[in-house]
C-alpha cells in the first residue's frame, strides 16, 4: 500500500513545485494580499499573491492586445482583474442579480460573463477597485472564495429545484456540499471587508481547516450533480460526479464517478482529458461524507510535484480504481453498493417555459458564449436589468452550459417577462439552429493568459459558416454539441463536443470528432492545426455523408465513429493513441 504524499508535520518537501511552498507559508491564504493592493506604485500583485488571490476567487490578467503598445510606451502591462462569483446551484435573488449588474456596469468592464460553472464572471476590474468590488459581492449575500484555486469549487446541479421533487432534494444537497467544503479561513473577510462583520458574512471565528490543512488540495476539485436523463453539467468531467437515483417519485441515492477532468497540453501526451469512472452507490443521506471522504484520498495521494499531474484523475490512473475503492470504503466506514442503471440522453440545456411543481414558471434562454451584454438591435443586458426590476419575486438561475433561466415567476408576470424580451429582441432562440443551440465557447482572448486562439469572440462566426454547410444537405435543426476553447486547458470542455475545437495558435485550431451526445465519451483529434477555410473543407463532407447516411436516431458523434473517421475514446489514456485519419 502506497504511503500518503502529504505529510503536514514535515515542510513542504523542496522537491515539490513552489506553489507547495506559497501555500505553506501563506497564512491560511493571507501572503502578502493586503499590502500589494495598497501598492499604488503597479496595477498588478507579486507572483506569490497571485496564485494565492486565485483561492479568493480572482485572476490577475491583462489586455493581450495592448501588450506591445504599451511596452512601446515604456508602461507596464495593462493589468486588471477577472473576478468568479460563486452561486451553489446556480440560484440567485432578482435583487442579487441586479447587484452582479450594477457591478459589472460600475467596476468592471459593463459585461457579465456567465461560466461552465455556474459562476457570474467579471472582467476589467482595475487593482484600485478590486477591494470595493469583492466588497460590494459580499454585501450582496454571494462570494467568490474557492470559485477559483486548489480547493473544492462551485458545486453544480440543474438550477430549477420545482422541476421535481428529486430536483429540490438534488439542489439542497448540492448547496450542502457546497457550504462543508469550502475554506474554513478567516483571511477572505480580513481582506476584502477589513474585517467587518456583516449579515452576509458567515460566523468563521478561526482559522481551521480540518479537510484541507494550510497545504490545501495539489489542484482544483470539481464535484457537480445530475438527475438522469439530463447530463446538463457533464458529469464525467468532473473529479466527483453525483448521478441521482430515484425512487417512489423521491431521491434514494446516488452513482458515484471519480477522476473526470478536462486538461491537457498539446505535444504531452502524458496529459489527456478523462472520464470519470462510477464506482458504486451511496445513499443520499451519505453523499456529504462520501464527497469529503473522496476529496481527502486526494488531498493525502495527489501529486505535489508536477501541477500537469496534480489533478484526481492522474491520482486514480496511477493508483487504480480498486485501490481508490477500497482506500475510500476505509476512510468512510462503509461500503459502496452495486450501481443503479441509469440512462443520460443529452448533456445540453432545453430552452423555453417549463412550468415548476410550484405552480410557477422558469423560462430557460439562449445566452451566446455565456456573455451578457448590450449590443446594437440586441440590448441584452438592459432586457435583463428591466426583467429583474419589474418581475416581483422572479429570481435568475444559471446553468452549466452558459444559459441563463428566470425562474419563480408567476402567471401574472410571464406576459411582462416575454412583452420586455420581445421589445429587446432578446430570448428569440426558436429559431436558432441545432449547432448553436448546443455550443459552448471560453473567454479566451484577449483577457486570457493562456489563450493560443480566439473562443468566445470566435465561435458565432464560425457557426454562421457551419451553419451554411448543414442547412445545404438539411440539417440546420439537428442537435450537435459544439465546443471551442483558446487552449488545450479544458475550461469549456472541448473533449465532450461532437465537434470540438481547441485552440494551436493565432487563427489555427486542433478539430476533435466523435464525443458522445450525452458527454458519455471523449472525441479524438481529426485534423490538427488547421484554419477556417480547412476546417470548412474537412466537415462539409463529413455533413453530408452524415445527411445521406445516418441511421434512424444516430447522433452526429456516433456516426463519425461507425464511418470511420475517428476511434471511439472513453478512456483518458486512449486519447492520444490510434488516431484515424479517414
């Protein structure tokens, strides 16, 4: 039996990587925060705090486009920072809705970017204005602490717990997985509210932190929840999915899948994406502990010595499953029970009106590259801002796809909800075709640092060309996942795109094919490094063979397989081998 890498009443061994030893001495994720931001002399923070201010749930970046003038000007990079906002489950009141627009419109760059995670993202926020702007989240009753860095993230689950009553228990469990796995350190009020006690601050008297220790995890951890049939926050891409079971019309428990996670970097093939495994079931009174328990397994044997490596699903390749299982049945004092069938049909969101077991009404919206703003003809942003001003007790609910659903509003207010869309021109998703509807698309460039290609700025172009090739042989209204990132990190999850691109280098993209509809298996690479008119040449006859030769409910994905043009993968360590070129 392997012996735990961490060991916290040794130091931070000096063969592992120096963000070991920044967390070690960070003062429970302290550094040295606070007197770089009350440096008026750069608009950045040191190196050390950076990777600690990530743990409070923001990036420093800079405006990529700007870097050679302003080098020309003798100026220093034009540094702002991207802050995550935390929302469990994806609820949030019209009043904190209204606060995430009033702060994007004040401090930040007048957008909303809404993640793969559930998270309202903020770009453009100055160093002068960083403290006001986290002060301003917290005083809304949200955070951004662990949105980002080596802990537990975002807890994602389907935003609309009146659905069913699975769905409303699905969501209270999430929320508490949330709440018991964030960071127990009082530094995050120290810093950004000065130490103030408000009724949106939580009662952390100490720093303690019992699950992570002041080493924290070697990378991020990522748990999300499903409720079969529906896959919409990609289970496998996570390092814990949760796949609920019910019973009786009343949640009995949950599949347990470990070890999912999206990363890689191109020309190392010892890094690939990787689906997480199930392993078992636990009952849903246990999926608290269970969480925890799995969490520590990796806390305790995650790699500390290469970050590339660090990450759970490496752990569990290098360990083993049966190895995992049984370490994980010790720590927990029990044993997982045999898997539930289930069976996941999409992994993509279903837009329009549902009404909820509440008697009222969630309407699900279309919201491109995640990015919420103003544009000509197209006042999203305003159309919103109006929706949550005059809609009552409406609330606004995010999903893993980068959609947005207003949610809770009465019969009386949904001719108000569809009378200030239609004015605005907004929501108008009928008649979007299948690709869109289903894609998925990073920041990117030009915030980004460690974007090779665009993303979001990108893709609705290229899906306009895409688009063209499928309404001439007929398939504009059919379903098919699309994803596009900058980098090979994994941050929108390309490897589960049926058509996935993931950025090379400026204008060239690597072209994946044949994930699975569902997001139950990983594409494989068809083309590398190619640019628009080659990536137009290679999927215009992929389309219409498809057209012309699919069978009666064949997914596009599925078909690239049987026709031979990429190899079914479904293991992470199959990802780079037996690449066909047909």
């Amino acid at each position: 039996m392997p012996k735990p890498v961490l060991d916290i009443s040794k130091p931070v061994p000096e063969d592992h990587v120096h963000v070991e030893h920044i967390k070690e001495a960070s003062r429970f994720l302290r550094g040295t925060i606070e007197e770089g931001l009350n440096d008026p002399l750069t608009g950045a923070v040191s190196d050390d705090d950076t990777q600690l201010t990530k743990f409070h749930g923001t990036y420093m970046q800079d405006d990529r486009e700007l870097r050679n003038e302003r080098r020309k000007s003798k100026l220093e990079p034009l540094y702002s920072f991207m802050i995550r906002v935390r929302v469990p489950g994806g609820i949030c009141t019209a009043k904190q809705y209204l606060e995430m627009d009033r702060i994007a419109n004040t401090l930040a760059n007048g957008t909303i970017k809404l993640t793969t995670r559930q998270a309202f993202q903020f770009h453009g926020v100055l160093k002068p204005n960083l403290r006001q702007t986290m002060r301003e989240i917290i005083e809304s009753s949200l955070d951004s602490i662990a949105a980002c860095g080596d802990v537990n993230r975002n807890v994602m689950c389907n935003p609309n717990p009146y659905q069913s009553k699975v769905h409303e228990e699905v969501y209270g469990i999430s929320c508490a997985i949330s709440e018991h796995l964030t960071p127990n350190t009082t530094a995050y009020y120290e810093i950004w509210m000065n130490g103030e006690k408000t009724e949106a601050t939580p009662k952390v008297k100490e720093d303690v932190e019992p699950l992570y220790t002041h080493r924290y995890l070697p990378r991020k951890f990522k748990i999300a929840v499903a409720i079969p049939p529906y896959n919409d926050v990609d289970i496998h891409a996570n390092d814990i999915g949760l796949i609920a079971i019910e019973k009786n019309g009343k949640l009995a428990g949950f599949n347990v899948a470990v070890g999912g996670g999206m990363g890689m970097s191109h020309g190392e093939p010892e890094t690939y994406p990787r689906l997480a495994s199930v392993i078992g079931y636990v009952d849903a009174k246990n999926a608290v502990d269970m969480c925890e328990k799995i969490m520590t397994v990796q806390r305790d044997y995650g790699c500390r010595t290469n970050r590339k490596h660090a990450r759970f699903k490496y752990t569990i390749d290098d360990y083993g499953l049966e190895w995992f299982t049984e370490e994980l049945e010790k720590r927990c004092g029990y044993k997982l029970k045999k898997t539930v069938p289930y069976t996941f049909e999409r992994n993509g969101d279903t837009y329009g009106w549902l009404k909820g077991t509440n008697g009222k009404w969630f309407l699900t919206l279309f919201i491109e590259g995640g990015r919420i703003k103003d544009v000509k003809g197209h006042p999203m942003m305003t159309a919103l801002r109006e929706v949550a001003e005059n809609c009552g007790n409406a609330d606004f609910r995010l999903t893993g796809n980068q959609n947005l659903m207003i949610g809770n509003v009465t019969a009386a207010k949904k001719k108000v909800v569809e009378d200030i869309l239609k004015a605005h021109k907004v929501g108008e998703y009928a008649g979007l075709s299948g690709l869109r509807r289903n894609s998925i698309a990073c920041v990117a460039l030009p915030t980004c640092g460690l974007a090779m290609a665009e993303a979001e700025r990108y893709l609705p172009t290229m899906i306009t060309k895409i688009e063209a090739l499928a309404e001439e042989v007929g398939l504009r209204d059919d379903e098919i996942v699309i994803r596009m990132t900058g980098c090979p990190n994994g941050c929108g999850r390309p490897y589960l795109g049926e058509i996935g691109f993931v950025g090379k280098g400026p204008g060239k993209y690597n072209l994946y094919l044949g994930a699975g509809f569902a997001g139950e298996r990983l594409n494989k690479l068809y083309r590398e490094n190619i640019g628009e008119e080659q990536i137009l040449a290679e999927l215009k006859p992929i389309l219409e063979r498809y057209a012309k030769e699919r069978k009666d409910g064949e997914r596009f994905g599925d078909f690239t397989i049987r026709a031979g043009y990429v190899q079914a993968t479904n293991e992470g360590k199959d990802f780079h081998e037996n690449v066909t070129h047909s």
